[in-house]
C-alpha cells in the first residue's frame, strides 16, 4: 500500500505505528548499539549488553565485530 494513498488521520496512524532502530543517545555506554536495541524491541538494554559481552568471551570476534557492524550500519538517535 502506498503511503499517498491514504487520508491525513491514517497517514499520522501508520507513521506512528512504524518502530524505527537508533542508537540511542541517553542509554549508552559504548555507542549506544545495546540502549537502541532494548528500546526497539522494549527489553532492558543490560540483557542485551550481557548478551554481547557473553559472545566476546570466546575469543571476542562473535560479540565485538557485530557490535562494530551495528554501530556503523544503525543511524543516531534524533
């Protein structure tokens, strides 16, 4: 469906249904990557701060390169 389809009301309704991912500015500790993730997907940004370091043990590459891809691809927060 295109959005010029629709009336002024159902646009307002269907841009503000639409989640977008950010990093986030007030929760973060590294880039904000973890805050911007918990935000979208409404969880505590520590399970998935605990979740990254858990896949940097290994040997690091697990957690840290999709972090660094994350926080290069995921634009800042407005």
């Amino acid at each position: 469906m295109s959005i010029e389809l629709l009336s002024s009301r159902a646009k307002a309704r269907y841009t503000s249904a639409m989640k977008k991912l950010y990093r986030s500015k007030s929760d973060k500790k590294i880039a904000g990557v973890c805050g911007g993730l918990g935000k979208y997907f409404g969880i505590d940004p520590t399970v998935i701060r605990i979740g990254f370091v858990l896949l940097a043990l290994p040997g690091g590459l697990p957690g840290v390169l999709p972090y660094l891809l994350l926080a290069i691809i995921i634009p800042q927060e407005p």
